[in-house]
C-alpha cells in the first residue's frame, strides 16, 4: 500500500460515498455524517499529495480542517436539532419550507 | 383712430359680461338682461361707430387708397414660416364689419327684450359679444391663420349658443353637429393653407391675391377652400347642421345663422378670388353646387312647418345664391346679396321671434294665423322683409337678387342651366315665403284660445330694431351702384319679378282660407333624406366603426397580444418553477450534475485544442 | 456650450427632497412637498433663463463616474431639453398640490417616491450619456409603479404588471443596442464610449446592425410614447393610477418618450429613419386616428381621455419622424402645450370625481349648473385640447402639419382628420359631464366649486395656454437658431 495512487482511490471512493449519502439520503443525522465522511475523504488525499510532495503543508490543512469539521458537525447537530424540535422530523423530504 | 378699437369693444363686452356672470354665480345676484344687455350693445354700438369712421375715411379716397393695415405683434414664426397677427382692412372688409357691428347692434339691441326672461342674460350677451369679436377677427384678419382664428371662433361661439339652453341635450348635440360639421369643412381649410404654404410660402392674402398658381394647384387649393365654405356656409354637402341651428334663441338664429356667420364663406370666396379666376373649373363646381342648394333647400322649405325651420332653410338657399354669383365670377353681385340679404332675413327671423315671444314658443305656422291684427308692427315689417326677399321692386332684393340671375346667364362663365335653376329657385322662394306670410298673419287663426288671448306686440326695445332693419331692406338696395350695362337685364329683370309673382299669387290662393294642418310629404319635410342618410352613414356608421375598431383590434388583436405577453412571461415561469422543488439534496444533485457535466465540457475542450492551457 | 456646476443641482434637490421626506411628519408632508416642488421649479427656471435667452447655447457638465467603461454623468441642457425640463418642473409643483389620498396613505413613501420620480425624469431629460440615461430611464418605473400599486385604484394589479413588462421589454432592448452601439465605437476607436458625442460618429454609417439597434431604441420609446400598435398598456394603467400619477403620465413620461426620439433617434439614426420614414409618418398619423375612435367609444371619461393623450402624441410624433429643424421645433411646442393641456384636464377630471361617487360616463349629468366655474375651466380646457386658434395646441398643431405636408401629404391629412375626431369626443366628454339635466343625488354632499389652490393654479395654467396661443416666440425664438 506504499502507491499514492491507491490512496488516492480510496480518497476518491470515500468522497463518493458521501456525495451519495449527503445526496439520496433521507435522514439528516446520516446526511451529517455523510458530509463527515466527504471531508475525511478531503483530508486522506491532503495526506497522500502531501506524502508525494514531502511536503507538511498538507498536514496543516489536515489538522485545519479536522478542527473546523467538529465545530461545524457541532453547529450541525444543533440545526437538526432544531429544525427536528420544530417540524417533529428529521426527514429531508418533509423539509421543504424553502420551496413555499 | 385704432383699428383694434372695432375689435376690442366686443371683446371687453365679452370680457364684462363674461365676469359678471362669474360674480353673480358666486354671490347669487342676479343680473337683469338690461343691465347685461346694455353693456353688450353698447360694446357694439361703440364698435359700429368706429367702423362709420372708416366709411367716411374711406369714402373720401380713390378705390386704391382704401386700404388701411396694422400690424399688432409677430404670431408664428418659425425658420421660414412668419405669420403676423395684423389686421387689415379694405372695402371689402368693410363692408363686412359694417354689416357685423350694425345688424349686429339692433339684433343685440332685440335681445333685450327676447331675453327678458332668461336666467342668465350676462351668459348670452358675454357669447353674443364673443361671437362678434370673433367674427370681426374673421373679416379683419390679414392672414390666412388670422381668418382661421375668427372662423374657427365664430362656430364656438354658434356652438355655445345653439346649446344655450343647455339643459336640453338635443339643442347640446344640434350644437355639437353643428361645431362638428363646421369642422370637417375646416379640415379643408387647414389643408389648402398647407397646399398655399407650399407653393406661395406666404400665407399672407396680399401675396396669395398676387401668387400665380399652376392651374392644378389653384384649383385644389380652390376647392379646399369651396369646401371649408360649405361646412360654415351650410351648402350642399354640409348643410344640414343650419336647420338643427335653430335649437337656440331666435336672435342668434338673426344674428349668425343669417346676417353673418353663413356669409363668411362668400368672404372668404371673394378675398381670394384671383386664385380662383385661375381655376375656372373650380369656379363652375362652386355655381353648381350653389344653385343646387338654393334649389334643394328652396324644395325642402316648402314642406317645412316649423316657422324658424323655413327661415332657416331660406337661409341655405340664399346662401346657395350669393355661392351662385360667386361661381360665375360675380363676387361684386355675391357680396351685395350678403348685404341685402343680412337686412332682410334678420328682420324676418326677428320677426319670426317677436311672433314666438308673443305666442309662448309656439313655431309652428299651422298652430298660427290671423296675427295681423295683434302684431301690427311686427306684420309691416315682415311684408317688408318678405318683399324683399321675393325681389319685389324697389326693394332691397329685388337689385341684389336681380344682378345675381342675370350674371347667371350673361358672365363669362354663366350658363343657361344655372339660370333657369336660379330662376326655378327664386320661383320656389316666392312660394314658401308667401306661404309662411299668409300662414303667420293674414289666414283665419288657428290658435289655442288661450294663446291667442296672450298674443301681444313686442316691447319698443324689441321692434325699434324691426323698423330699423325694415328701412333698411327697403333702401338697401340703392347703396351699391351697379353697371346694369346688360341689353338683356331688363327682359331678365321683368322676367325675374313675373316669376316671383306667380310663385306668390300661387301660394296666395291656397294658403289664404287655410284652416286645417297641411299634410306634408315627410321625406321632403325630413330634408329630403339627406340628413337621415348622415345620421345613418355618419350618425351610426363613426361610432359602429369606433366600437368595431376597439372590438376587433383594440380587444382581440391589441389586448390580446398583450394577455400572450404576459402569459408568455407566466408560462415560463411555471415552466422554471417545476426546477425549484424546495429540497436541498435536489439543488445538490443538480449542482453536482451540472458541474460535472461543464468539467467535461472543458477537459474536451482542452483535449480538442479549442481551449489552450499552458504552453 | 457653457461648462456649468449648477446642472448637478437640479438632481441634488430632489434628491435631497425625497430622503428628507422621511423625517417630515404626516401633517405638513403637503405643505413640506409644495415646497420643495416650488424651489425646484425656480431652480430650473434660474438654470434655464440662460439657456431660453441666449439662443442656441446650452450648459454642459461633466463628471467622472466609471469612465473607463465609458459611462460618464455628462449633463447637457440644450434648447431642446430645457422645455421639457421645465415642463416637468411646472407640472410637478403643481401636481403635488393636489389634495388627495396620497396625503392620507402612506404619506411619507408617496413625497419621497414624488421626488425620486423628479429625479429621475431630470437625469433623463439632462444626461447626455446613453447609459446614465438608460439608467434613469428605467429609475422613473419605480416610482411609477408604486404609486399606481398603492395609491391606484382596487383592479390595478394586472395593469402594473402589464405597463411594467411592456416598457421593460422595449428598454431592455435598448440596452441591449446602447451596449452595441458602443461596442461598435470601441471597433472603430479602441475605447469604450456610450456618450452621445462620440456615439453621433457613427451616425452615418448605414450597417444593418445599426437597423437593428435603431428598432431596440425605436421600441423603447414607442411603447413610452406610445405609438400604435405599443399602446395597450396605457388606458389600464392611466385609468386605475390616482391623479398625480396619470398627470405624470400623460404630461411627461411620454414626453420622454418623445424627448428620446428628437435627442437620441434622431441624430444616431438619419439613414435608417428616411428609409422607414413612410411607415413612421403613417404609423403617427393612424394613432390620431385610431385612438380618436377608441376615445369616441370609450365610457369611462378617463379613459377617453387617455386615448385622446394617444391621439395628440401621434401629432407629436408626426413632427418628430418629419425631420428637419422646424418640424423638430413643431413637435416640442405640441409636446409642451399637450403637456399643459393634460395636466389641466386630468387635475379637473380628478376635481369632478372628488364630487361624484360612480365614474361612468352615463352617470354624470348636469354638473355645470352646479359647479360652473370648474366647468368653465374645463371647457377652455376642452378648446385647447380640440386646439382650437388662439390657443397653444394651435400653434403646435399647426406647425407640426405645416411642416408635415410637405414631407408626407397623405399623413397629414389623415392626422388632420383626427382633428375633427378631436371635435367629436372632446365634446361628448364635456357634454356628458356638464350638460343636461343634473340629478342632485349622485353628488356628495360637501361638493363645492372649485376654489383655493386649485382655482389659482388652473387659472394660471389656461392663463399660459392662451398666452402662448398668441405669443409662442418664447418657444420658437429660442429653437430656431439651433
């Protein structure tokens, strides 16, 4: 598993696998964690080109962003939260308030 | 002396007038017709003396001498165009103003009396004064758009007048044809002052009397103007709002569907007759068509029973005569025949009033008779007046009439068709008005008890003017000084008086023991259709047009396409509308979709070359 | 051309009206509107008396705004703007003193939105940069707008949304063919201008592209104007807007219309206007008539009157699609009398509608007898509006077809029929309000005669019309040398 460019596809396919969830999911805890999942995906490949470039710059963003992913998953939870308080759901399909 | 002053005096009687009626409508004081009436007649009085100056300036110069101009300020004037508001008067003119301001001040003077009664005299002087002012503007103008100013003016004020009692809406609407037929006879004059600017680029009637014209282009600019004198003149074909006329009060009928507002035309005809002795065939459609209306309307007024109805079509058929001279080039014979004619038919429609005011608004003659004997004054005068216009010698007419008939058939363009017609006519005219005497005063009476009892004579203020214009039917005829050259005039002549005659002597006998309402034939008695066919053609047709136009276009085309527009806008808007379902993961997916697609769109076209990235 | 700072002034003003109106309270918004109108108009009359008296100069001022865009506010007051600027000073002063709901309802928004519409019909009227002027051209919507959606009457929202798509239509194509325009410059000279100066040298080049920026412009204005066929937005937006916003209307935003054709169609455009010249003198002289028989029909006396603004402009626009200096003159004096002359009728309309309760034409009746001095007025009104001599449509309309004969006699005459139309509707329109026999029960009860205000200002106003009837070189004078 010493190729970069192995890494890269699971980086890849990890970052797919979120898009989906973050698209076709119903549940907005999943679709969190989905996002989660994107930005994990993110920080593999800043791992992987960084590791290619010998280079920490990649490490930095990594750490970045791990930091601004948990206040962002925090602020998340809490808007689902919210919005589950008000519209006794988390179904992304019931929530369609910005349409009307 | 000012020449403003003949112009200025009505105005500020119209200006006087006019204010008090404001005041009094604010406070409720009521002005008496003499009061009001006193300040107009004196406006015109004062105004009739300025011009009897001018008479006597005038009557001691040589014929090329009479002519006096004042330019009062610059009108228009834009690049080359320059038209000046002067006024301008020569004999012709004067003979108008006189004419304006002296039958004008009696018939002002009558109204006195006729509008005793009356809610509002101030109102009716203010417009009677506003007429003459106008009017005078119209026989003074120097130029063209000046004349326009005072013809346009002049049916405002007929117009304000006829729907005087404007309470009633059918004499509001006789106004308003009235105004809106005088208007299509306009068009014609606005356009042949296009058509004279064009070629002449002057407007000014000194240079239009001078101007050399290609006859194609006299000859429109003639008839143009043949056309606007048949909207004001009331001939054939716009003729038919004179008779509705007479809706307002009978001294307005006397005053300007007589005297002078009609006879503006053949003003109009003579100052620019050189234009029109260039275009011969012009000058042969205007004697047809006026010895046509003087024949028709003569026909019509036979069947009329309506006092003012048969005066008023007389009117026409005068005016078709003096159309007549002016056709066969006799503008000196048309002009004296306004004259004469200004004399005798304000005395008759006067008359006609006097003999209203004494029955109580009674019009028709079958419901009279036998006034003789009631109104003695207003019956001599009418015998005058109505010698005068049969052409009895020596009365007024008679010379007037005479020379008109005999250059008929002796000028250089006169013809044995136009004489017989006007021979005809003079025939009818004896007829109808014989009829309309005999009918009116010496007949057994036909009157209801009660009105008959209430008949009275008009005060003095009221027949002072009928004596006036008595005298002067008798010896106008000696004021103009007529060659009378013609071998042939005296058999004419002869021949004129027999016919005339004959037609009275014949309506004599059948009207004179006449006790029952004469059966008429309606379609003469309706105009002979012409006035039906404009209500119908014109009456109906404009409005069926503007409904169909705003029905059919307006609606379905215009309207419509609008309604397409926005409902285009609408339609495209649902359309795009479907797209924004509300939910975020389909904003996502089409974001990614979207964005997918563009990043191929730009890989191809790096592949391909179209795009160049780096080196 | 005189380089002058005052220019800026006269957008500054009512600039500064319109904020200020917020702090104004509710009650002395009338008064506190009277008075920035009235310094306004003697605003404009002091920066225009140079301009009338010395003939052919204009002031002219310059500011950089985004210049290297080649937008510039470059202001120009020349003979041919000055008299619609004044025209718009005089009406507004004298539409603000009406008495209204508009000074009941949301007040402060309808004197701050009356003085941004001065504003912006100023910018127009003033700038010489075809996309400021776009720009204010556009701004007049606005306010416009508004005042029909809040003030209008209760069926006015299709009409809004009509009068909105439609003129936005006819200028969104007109940005479209200033930005060509200029795209074209930049072709030519390398630099990116919209400034009517630089554009004019492209005057004389005969492209059909420039064929086709020439319809973007045509269309804008001929729906502003409006010209036949562009004119079905109009009777529903006049009918339902309340007073002040019809009398803004009639008497100047289609002058802009107009203003647009003689400044900027004109000059930008000779060669494709003689080509078409035939079809736009026909098309001006079938609005006379066409809107004369629309107003003939009509049964609401507002609408008739809107039609008979449609029949009038046509006149104008025969002036305008005549070409040539005098004929151009022409149609600015019947522009400036029309616009006096709507104003009048539309203020008294209004003053007759305060009286009376129902609006159609069949149930007035009678009403000079009880309000006569008002109908007094009105019937001069009417004579003006029928131009009839002595007064100041005479003089417009009898220059505009004077110069229009020899250009086209066909038009002419048929305009010329519409003339007698005029006649025929006018009357009708007086006849039903004031003739007759009048039923007392139909008329509120405070109804008075006219008075006040209202007396002094439309006397002063029939008071010019007669004037200028007789002494018109004010207009002519200064126009002629230019």
């Amino acid at each position: 598993m010493n190729e970069p460019w192995m890494m890269l596809i699971v980086a890849c396919t990890v970052f797919l696998i979120g898009l989906m969830g973050v698209i076709f999911r119903k549940n907005l805890l999943i679709v969190l964690m989905s996002v989660e999942l994107m930005l994990n995906a993110v920080n593999l490949s800043f791992v992987t080109f960084s590791k290619l470039h010998n280079s920490l710059e990649g490490h930095i963003s990594v750490l970045f962003v791990m930091t601004v992913a948990a206040a962002e998953s925090a602020v998340g939870l809490g808007l689902v939260i919210a919005l589950f308080r008000t519209l006794k759901t988390a179904d992304s399909d019931q929530i369609q308030i910005l349409r009307d | 002396m000012n020449l403003l002053l003949i112009v200025l005096f009505p105005f500020f009687g119209f200006m006087i007038n006019g204010f008090m009626q404001l005041r009094s409508l604010k406070t409720g004081h009521k002005i008496s017709s003499k009061q009001s009436g006193s300040i107009a007649t004196f406006a015109m009085v004062l105004s009739f003396i300025t011009a009897i100056y001018y008479f006597i300036q005038f009557s001691g110069q040589q014929e090329d001498g009479r002519l006096i101009e004042q330019n009062l300020f610059s009108w228009i004037k834009l690049g080359a165009f320059h038209v000046d508001f002067s006024l301008r008067l020569d004999s012709l003119s004067l003979l108008f103003t006189m004419i304006i301001t002296g039958v004008g001040s009696l018939i002002h003077l009558y109204s006195i009396g006729y509008m005793k009664e009356d809610e509002t005299p101030a109102k009716y002087f203010s417009y009677l004064n506003l007429f003459c002012f106008m009017m005078l503007n119209l026989v003074l103008g120097a130029t063209m758009p000046h004349i326009f100013l005072g013809w346009e003016g002049v049916g405002l004020a007929s117009y304000l007048l006829i729907g005087y009692w404007n309470q009633d809406t059918a004499k509001v609407g006789a106004g308003q044809k009235a105004f809106v037929m005088n208007r299509i006879g306009d068009l014609g004059f606005l356009i042949a002052m296009f058509i004279a600017y064009k070629y002449v680029g002057s407007l000014d009637l000194v240079d239009l009397q001078k101007a050399t014209l290609s006859p194609k282009i006299a000859s429109v600019v003639g008839l143009l103007v043949f056309f606007a004198c048949t909207g004001k003149s009331a001939q054939i074909p716009l003729f038919t709002w004179l008779p509705d006329a007479m809706a307002g009060p009978t001294p307005v009928s006397a005053l300007i569907h007589a005297a002078t507002m009609v006879t503006s035309g053949i003003y109009l005809l003579t100052r620019i007759s050189p234009l029109l002795l260039q275009a011969p065939d012009v000058l042969s459609v205007i004697a047809m068509v006026g010895v046509t209306t003087a024949f028709v309307s003569a026909v019509i007024a036979c069947a009329q029973k309506d006092i003012k109805k048969i005066l008023a079509y007389s009117t026409v058929s005068q005016l078709g005569f003096m159309f007549l001279a002016c056709g066969v080039g006799a503008f000196d014979a048309g002009v004296f025949h306004v004259m004469t004619h200004a004399f005798f038919k304000a005395l008759m429609f006067l008359g006609a009033g006097s003999v209203i005011h004494a029955l109580h608004e009674e019009q028709n003659i079958f419901k009279m008779g036998g006034l003789s004997r009631k109104l003695p004054i207003t019956t001599f005068t009418f015998v005058m007046g109505w010698a005068a216009i049969l052409g009895l010698p020596p009365f007024s007419g008679f010379f007037s009439k005479d020379e008109i008939i005999i250059q008929s058939l002796h000028s250089q363009y006169g013809n044995q068709i136009l004489f017989i017609m006007a021979l005809a006519s003079a025939l009818l005219t004896a007829f109808y008005m014989t009829r309309l005497l005999v009918l009116v005063f010496f007949s057994p009476s036909r009157m209801e008890k009660e009105t008959e009892e209430h008949a009275h004579e008009s005060p003095l203020v009221m027949t002072l003017p009928l004596i006036a214009l008595a005298i002067l039917s008798l010896v106008g005829g000696f004021m103009h000084h007529s060659e009378g050259g013609h071998e042939e005039g005296q058999s004419i002549m002869i021949a004129s008086v027999v016919v005339a005659l004959i037609g009275a002597a014949f309506a004599f006998f059948r009207y004179r023991k006449f006790d029952k309402e004469e059966m008429t034939n309606q379609f003469v008695e309706k105009g002979l259709g012409i006035d039906v066919f404009y209500n119908k053609f014109f009456g109906n047709g404009v409005p069926l047009l503007a409904k169909g136009l705003s029905k059919w276009i307006e609606e379905y085309f215009i309207q419509n396409s609008m309604k397409f527009c926005t409902w285009m806008v609408e339609f495209s808007g649902s359309v795009l509308k479907s797209f924004q379902v509300g939910s975020m993961q389909v904003y996502l997916l089409m974001m990614v979709v979207f964005g997918l697609a563009f990043m191929i769109w730009i890989l191809e076209s790096v592949m391909q070359g179209v795009i160049f990235y780096g080196k | 051309m005189e380089n002058s700072q005052q220019l800026t002034a006269l957008l500054i003003w009512p600039m500064l009206g319109s904020i200020l109106a917020w702090f104004i309270p509710k009650a002395s918004q009338r008064i506190y509107s009277l008075f920035i109108s009235i310094v306004q108009f003697a605003l404009v009359i002091y920066v225009a008396y140079p301009v009338i008296t010395q003939t052919g100069q204009g002031l002219e001022q310059t500011l950089p705004w985004l210049s290297d865009l080649g937008i510039q506010l470059s202001l120009k007051l020349d003979s041919t703007s000055v008299w619609f600027v004044l025209l718009s000073g005089f009406v507004s002063f004298v539409v603000l003193g009406m008495k209204g709901q508009w000074y009941r309802r949301n007040t402060r928004l309808f004197s701050s939105m009356a003085f941004f519409l001065i504003f912006s019909i100023n910018a127009a009227f003033l700038s010489s940069n075809l996309i400021v002027f776009y720009l204010s051209y556009e701004a007049v919507f606005i306010p416009m707008i508004l005042m029909v959606g809040i003030w209008g009457s209760s069926t006015k929202a299709n009409s809004v949304f009509r009068f909105f798509l439609m003129s936005f239509f006819g200028s969104i194509l007109m940005l479209v063919s200033i930005f060509y325009l200029s795209y074209l410059y930049f072709l030519k000279t390398g630099i990116f201008s919209a400034n009517l100066n630089d554009l004019l040298k492209l005057s004389n080049e005969n492209s059909p592209a420039m064929l086709w920026c020439f319809a973007g412009f045509f269309l804008a204005f001929a729906i502003k104007v409006p010209l036949f066929p562009f004119h079905g937005w109009l009777k529903e937006v006049y009918v339902n807007a309340p007073a002040p916003a019809t009398i803004w209307m009639s008497a100047i935003l289609s002058k802009l219309g107009v203003y647009g054709f003689i400044r900027f169609v004109g000059p930008l455009f000779p060669e494709a206007i003689l080509s078409a010249q035939g079809i736009l003198l026909a098309l001006a002289a079938f609005s006379v008539i066409y809107a004369a028989f629309l107003a003939i029909q009509a049964k609401d006396p507002k609408a008739l009157l809107s039609y008979s603004s449609i029949s009038h402009l046509g006149f104008v626009m025969l002036g305008v699609f005549s070409m040539g200096a005098s004929a151009k003159t022409s149609a600015i004096v019947l522009s400036v009398s029309h616009g006096l002359t709507s104003l009048v009728l539309f203020y008294l309309y209004d003053l007759i509608v305060k009286r009376k309760e129902d609006v159609s034409l069949e149930a007035y009746s009678g009403l000079a007898k009880k309000f006569p001095i008002l109908f007094v007025c009105l019937f001069i009104g009417v004579l003006a509006s029928v131009s009839l001599p002595g007064t100041f449509n005479f003089v417009g309309e009898f220059l505009v077809l004077i110069h229009a004969y020899p250009v086209s006699a066909l038009c002419t005459i048929l305009a010329g029929i519409g003339v007698i139309f005029g006649a025929v509707y006018m009357l009708k329109f007086y006849q039903k309000l004031g003739f007759g026999v009048s039923s007392d029960a139909q008329v509120a009860e405070v109804a008075e005669d006219i008075s006040g205000f209202d007396l002094i200002v439309i006397v002063l106003i029939l008071a010019l019309i007669i004037y200028f009837g007789f002494q018109p070189s004010l207009f002519l004078g200064g126009m002629t040398n230019v």
